[in-house]
C-alpha cells in the first residue's frame, strides 16, 4: 500500500531546498516567500539554499544532501519545493535517506 501525504492546507509547511545552484536573488527568495505565505503557507528555507559559498552549487554535496533529509525528517513539513533545480542535484541521488522520514510530505 502507497502511504500518501495528505493534501496541503493553509497554514502547513512548505520546505524549500536549493539542490543544486543557490538562490543568488536575496530578493527574489523574498518576493517568492510573500506568494508563499499569500497562499495561505509558512515557508521554511533549508540552511543552505542562498548560500553561494561553494562555486556554482549551495554547498557540498553531503550538506545538500543533509538539507533535503532536515525537510523530510521535520514533522512540521509537509511538502518540498526544490526553489533552483540543475546539474548538481543529481549528485545527491545516492546520499539521501528517505526512509528515515516518519511522516510522508510531497517533494
């Protein structure tokens, strides 16, 4: 049996994770939680999604990947938004644990 999250609802919480390239824009990470909490949702931000202290990536590979299991594991989190995809996200494919999440939340 499939165990689905359930359907998002006003006031839950958005995850947002930059998986690969950071968000550069402070502003636009911003404008885009105020459309976010428009909706009627609290946006939490991972702790490294405006970095851009690794090159082209948010991070190292194992602190992204650690960023995308702190949104999983979180209780209070249920869904994941990716804010900036890229080349650097799949390097993270075999670093993730998604078992270790209790609940389940959209990704």
């Amino acid at each position: 049996m499939i165990n689905r999250p359930e359907f998002l609802k006003p006031h839950d919480v958005l995850g947002i994770c930059a998986p690969a390239g950071p968000i550069l824009e402070k502003s636009a990470w911003s404008a885009a939680k105020i459309e976010i909490e428009k909706k009627g949702f609290v946006a939490k931000l991972a702790t490294n999604a405006l970095s851009a202290a690794y090159g082209y990536l948010s991070a190292p590979d194992a602190e992204r990947a650690a960023d995308i299991m702190e949104l999983f594991v979180s209780s209070d989190v249920q869904a994941i938004l990716a804010a900036k995809g890229g080349y650097g996200a799949r390097s993270l494919r075999f670093q993730t644990n998604r078992t270790k999440s209790q609940d389940p939340c959209w990704l």
